[in-house]
C-alpha cells in the first residue's frame, strides 16, 4: 500500500457483522478461552504502579499485553519487543532509567521507527562507540551519554528527519557499517540477524527450522518464527523445573508431530524434518495472519490445562467455518496459507529476489560459532529422543543450508536447481494468471 501512496483505508457504517452460525461461534469461543486460559501467565516485566494488564478489545483469553498512562492521561502500550528498544543501557544509566525506556518507545512511536531495527542499531553504535570506531564529532550523537533522555531524542530525531549522520543511518545498520568500514561490520553480528537489519533473537542457529523462514523472508518473520521457538521456551522451562511449567519432552515430540510434520522436528541436533516443518509453518502463518489472527494466541500448539498438553490445529479453520457458513477443513485452510505464499514469492521474483540465490542468511551464521540466545544463554535444546543437548558453538554450514533448501524446494514443488515455482503448482493453486506473467519474465520452470 506505502508503494501506491496509500495511507489507510476506511470503512464507514453502522451495521454490525454477523455470524453464519452464531451458537456454534461462540461454543468454539468458550473452547478457545478453556484451552488459552492463563496461557502467558507472567510473561514479560512490569513496572511497579505504572503498567497494568490491558488485553486488546474483543480479545478472547488475554495475554500480557500492557499499557500505562503518560503525556495527558494517554494511555500508551507496553508489549514485546519494543519495550527492550532501549530497556537496559538506561538502567547503568541513571535512577530514572524506567521512565527514559518508556519515553524511547513512544519516540519510535510517534517518528515511525521500527523498534526491532532500533534495537540492534542501538546496540551497535554504542559497540562502535566503545570501540572508539565512532565518536560525537563524527556523528553529531551524544555518544558520551548513551542510556540518556537526550541520547535517544536526538537519536530518533536525525534518523527520522535524515539530518546529518542520521540520514546514513536511516538506510539502516548494514548499510550504514558498510560505509563506516571492515571494523564496524565485524561488530553487526553482535546484534543484527537479518538483511534488513533486524535484532538477533530467534537465531537459526540455536532453531535450525527457522534458517528456511529467515532466508525466504524479505523481513524478520515473527509470526513463524514464534510458532517454534515459544514452543521450545516452553520445554526449556520445564526442564528447569519452574513453577507451573508443563510442556514436557513427550508434549513437545507429540506437538512436533500434530503440528510440523514428524517427530524430527522435535530434535534440533539434525536438520531432518526442518524443511518440512518450515513449509507447514509457513503455509499456517500466511493463513493465520489473513484471518487477523493474533500471533500470541494462534495456533493454540501447547495448551496449559490439558492432560497431553497439546493444541488443535483445526481450530482456526472450525471458527472461519462457523463465520462464514461456508465448510472449510485445515488442510483447505493451509492450502489457502499456501496460495499466499506463493503469491508473495511471485512478486519478490519480480522484484528481483533470485530465486535460490535470494534465499540467504547472513554470513556470520555460516562462520560464527553460537555464543547464547537470549531466552536460552546455555543453548539447550531436546536432542534425539529427548536428550539435552547445547547447540552452544554450532553454526549452519553451507552444504547442509543447501540441502534443506532442496528438500524445502522440493516440498514447495518448485524447481529444486532455481528455487523458481512451477507451471503446475502455481495452477494447482489457482494462480495461473500468476503463472503467465511469470512465464513472460523467465521466472518459471
């Protein structure tokens, strides 16, 4: 839409829509509230008498999503990733750091600025600060008082306003080392994960099944990227013995299995079942996110009160059933989820991705050794038949990331040497007017 000058579209009425099958929605509600009940219970920090639960409207179960008020009464959100957008430099900081955190967030906010591009950037500026590879002159930033009010104010004005060092910036943290220099790249894998200059959270190397959904994405893709990992958060959990963890080795093997293919998708010290997995993720997620799903609560993977501790991956489809009146089962959900994917993959060939060649990680993931991750410092993960093991040291080594990309390649139904769709996918998939313009291109096998 940003590419057609499109800010927003509006929709103007006063009817309220209404279910095909309303008593059948709303036990599918009550269903979806037993089985997410108390799902993310005490997840992410609080602040002491300033942030309070605050669930989105309409929203069935809840989560930990926050909110609390600052300039004139407004009510602002607290949630995720952009509140560690500039979380702990204040803390070394001053004894305000709180207050200077959450006035980072609302700057980001109000400028447009991506906090998961922010974060990393931060990071490496104060790396190359420490480094003595940038200072205050070069850049015009209070470098001196990272961690202060006036460091992110001036920080988030340049780059949104492109004045001075801050137009460089602006193209983002890649960009911006590449023209700093060697020394300054070499400091990027610290904090950067993604072509697009993306925070390093969920890296592949830890989750190997996320090396395909990070090399065919053009951004960091959350909503898949959670589908796993939480999933492991949860495991790791219980192998600490905290309160109230359940997801145990036999959960996370069965929910493997329900929900990305094979039991191998349970062992991360093998890429055997990855490609698979990622597919199956994929096509989920395209239909999750066209259905306005929330990515905290959906697919319901791992349940907390349950006696086998596994979700239901019908669900989604079972209340666009009953939304619509028109009978639609999961695999013709995903099939749905699928067609998106492709569609998208279609018009970031004609954009120039490459095929094959487009689909890449970053470098220091083949040559850097694992050091930690944040949720998972010591690397841990469920090995073959649930023994625990460190991915600790681990790196994704070319030839085996080309082998997943065959066998993903494979299951897309794409031409294995090009990574290109092909003629008969796309049509199976009722894209064949894609196809043609494809065809036109030589982008299609």
């Amino acid at each position: 839409m940003g590419s057609k000058q499109l800010k927003a579209i509006v929709v103007s009425g006063n009817k309220r829509p209404r279910a095909a099958d309303p008593e059948r929605l709303s036990d599918l509600e009550q269903r979806v509230f037993e089985l997410r009940k108390d799902t993310w219970k005490d997840w992410l920090m609080d602040i002491p008498g300033r942030t309070h639960l605050r669930p989105c409207y309409g929203c069935v179960s809840g989560c930990f999503r926050k909110s609390y008020k600052a300039e004139g009464g407004r009510r602002f959100k607290f949630f995720c990733q952009a509140v560690h957008v500039y979380w702990e430099i204040p803390q070394k900081y001053h004894d305000n750091w709180q207050e200077v955190s959450l006035l980072a967030i609302r700057l980001c906010d109000r400028y447009g600025l991506d906090t998961t591009v922010m974060q990393p950037l931060i990071a490496w500026l104060t790396a190359c600060y420490q480094e003595g590879i940038l200072g205050e002159e070069d850049t015009g930033l209070p470098l001196s008082r990272i961690g202060s009010k006036e460091f992110i104010e001036a920080l988030t004005r340049k780059i949104a306003l492109r004045e001075g060092f801050g137009d460089l910036l602006a193209q983002g943290t890649i960009a911006a080392a590449a023209k700093v220099g060697p020394k300054a790249q070499k400091l990027l894998s610290a904090s950067v994960l993604t072509s697009a200059s993306e925070t390093r959270d969920y890296d592949p190397r830890l989750v190997l099944t996320n090396a395909i959904l990070y090399a065919t994405e053009q951004r960091r893709p959350i909503n898949q990227v959670h589908e796993l990992t939480h999933a492991l958060w949860m495991w790791l959990n219980w192998t600490q013995g905290l309160a109230d963890a359940f997801l145990s080795y036999e959960d996370f093997r069965a929910v493997a299995e329900k929900f990305w293919g094979s039991a191998a998708a349970a062992d991360f010290s093998t890429y055997e079942g990855k490609a698979l997995a990622a597919k199956k993720i994929q096509d989920r997620a395209y239909a999750k996110e066209s259905l306005i799903l929330c990515d905290f609560l959906w697919p319901i993977i791992w349940v907390r009160f349950a006696e086998d501790h596994t979700g239901d991956p019908a669900m989604e489809s079972r209340i666009l059933s009953a939304i619509t009146g028109k009978e639609i089962d999961e695999a013709g959900l995903n099939k749905i989820g699928e067609r998106i994917y492709n569609l998208q993959r279609a018009v970031l060939l004609r954009q120039g991705w490459g095929g094959r060649q487009g689909d890449r990680l970053l470098d220091y993931l083949h040559e850097e050794p694992l050091q930690e991750v944040f949720f998972d410092p010591d690397c841990l993960v469920p090995g073959r038949n649930g023994e625990i093991v460190s991915r600790k040291g681990a790196r994704i080594e070319r030839t085996d990331f080309e082998k997943l990309k065959s066998e993903y390649y494979e299951l897309r139904g794409w031409e294995i040497e090009s990574g290109l769709p092909t003629e008969a996918r796309l049509k199976e998939l009722e894209l064949a007017d894609v196809a043609a313009d494809l065809k036109q291109r030589d982008l299609l096998r």
